[in-house]
C-alpha cells in the first residue's frame, strides 16, 4: 500500500514530466505546490513583501522557461530552491545592498579563530525565543549578514556554496556568519531587556 507522500512524489514527478512538455495544467499544479516555499525564502532573505511577491512570479517564469533542464538530479524542491536564490542574489547584487556589509572589519582576519567557537546554536536561539521576534530580529539584521545568515543557518548550506553563490571567499562567508549572530544575539537582548523591565 502507497503512502500518501508516495502518491505525492508521484504526483509530482508526473507533473514535471507534463509540464517539460508544455501542460500548463501540470505547471499549475506545481506552482500551488511550491509557491509558499518560494515566497517564504524571497521574503526572509530580501525583507520587503512586495519584492518577495515580485521575485516569487520571477522564479516561475525562469521555471517555466528552464524546467526542461531539469535531470532530477536532486529533488526538485532543491532544484526550485537553488533558482529562487539565485534570483534573490542577484537582484540584491544589484541593487548594491551586498557589497556595503561584506568587508571585513579593519584589524579582523576572515581565519579568525573566534569565529569557530560561535559554532551552532551559540545563540541558545532554541526554545527561547519566540518565533515572531526571532523572524522581527533576522530582518532587522544588514542585507549582507542576513543572506548569509539565512543561507547557512536557516536553509543549511556549506559556506563553500554560499562563497559560491555571493563571490566571495570561504573565510569572508564564516566571518558575516559570525557578525550576523552576534548583531542577531545583540538585537534579541535589547528586544527581551524593555520585556523584563516590564515585569518588575
């Protein structure tokens, strides 16, 4: 007996299949799919809703155009995945917003050792923070500590693809990670001090 994720995966690879051809009805069905995933990214690593929308229409439209290249080589919600951020990080390239956050502070090494102690959930971000300031928190964050933030700590990528992805060095990627968790851990303190002042 099929699980219902079975009969969906089937669904799906069906899809893809129809829509390489043409089906409109099949391209369809993979936008309703996906489209939630797709916005949610665009939103968190731009911060601007309209802009979110906006690059969620783009990142179909490029489907539309590339899904015969897809092999599925690797799932193709990672596929999707990979096209959406490209987009992102590119609109962002242009619009400059990466270029201003990613030197590094005079004096700091892109090697400094410091920045592996902050490994993890240094935060202690677990359990402990509300979800709704958590996200008020990521969004606050510059432009360039928070695409890296959320490359590698929310979507889970190595910082050799995400050096990769932006065009900058391995060491450059482990250092924005490193200023982006503290600004993070820096913002959620001054968040939570008036809340426990209340308390008082």
């Amino acid at each position: 007996m099929n699980s219902s994720a079975d009969v969906t995966e089937t669904r799906e690879a069906e899809a893809i299949e129809e829509a390489k051809k043409g089906s409109a009805e099949a391209f369809e069905y993979l936008y309703n799919k996906h489209k939630r995933r797709v916005y949610s990214l665009c939103l968190r690593m731009t911060g601007n809703t309209a802009e979110a929308e906006d690059l969620t229409q783009e990142a179909f439209i490029q489907l539309f155009r590339k899904i015969g290249s897809f092999r599925g080589e690797s799932a193709f919600s990672t596929w999707l995945h990979r096209l959406a951020v490209n987009l992102v990080l590119m609109r962002l390239r242009k619009k400059t917003l990466l270029t201003t956050p990613m030197e590094e502070a005079p004096g700091q090494s892109p090697g400094d050792s410091r920045v592996k102690e902050y490994g993890a959930q240094d935060l202690n971000l677990v359990g402990t923070v509300d979800r709704v300031a958590l996200d008020k928190a990521i969004q606050a964050l510059p432009a360039g500590y928070r695409i890296i933030f959320h490359l590698h700590d929310v979507e889970g990528y190595e910082h050799k693809e995400i050096a990769g992805m932006i065009g900058c060095s391995v060491g450059n990627s482990k250092s924005q990670l490193h200023k982006a968790r503290m600004k993070l851990r820096e913002l959620l303190l001054a968040k939570a001090a008036p809340a426990r002042g209340k308390e008082l």
